[in-house]
C-alpha cells in the first residue's frame, strides 16, 4: 500500500511504500520503508528513491490524502494518475 505524507518542516511531500517494511526488518534489522522523497529540500525535480524510518515519519511528518498531493509532486514521485483512471 502506498501512503502519503508532507513534511512538517519543509512542507516537502512523501510516497511511502508500506510494503518493503518486512524487507528492511529482516534482512537489516531496522524499522524502515521505502518510499520516494525529495533528496533536495523543497525541489520537485530531486525526487529519487529512499529508505523511511517509522521513527521519522512520526516525528516529522503527517499523513495525508493523496488528493491533498499537488500534481506536480505526483508525477515527480511517480503516483500521478488522471482524474477518471484510479
């Protein structure tokens, strides 16, 4: 399942993917997810593919509804689809 966040401090938008947890606890011990992120404070055009960890999502960030996700950032992270094609 992919969720989204925003960022408290940077306003920057998260995709997280819940699946690749296990992975991370198994084979690195570590309570991570991947997800797609900006590796450049708040530039759309630097999204790239990063390990999470639960931790940093609870302190740092929110949960959000993926139509509270501009479109911008969708297409950059990857999740951008057109109304009507959900």
């Amino acid at each position: 399942m992919i969720l989204f966040y925003r960022e408290r401090g940077t306003g920057d938008f998260l995709a997280i993917d819940t699946a690749t947890n296990r992975y991370y606890l198994v084979n690195y011990g570590q309570d991570h997810f991947e997800g797609r992120a900006t590796a450049i404070e708040g530039q759309v055009g630097s999204v790239c593919t990063c390990g999470v960890s639960r931790e940093f999502l609870q302190v740092h960030c929110r949960r959000i509804a993926k139509r509270k996700v501009p479109r911008e950032w969708q297409k950059a992270i990857g999740f951008y689809t057109p109304r009507g094609h959900e």
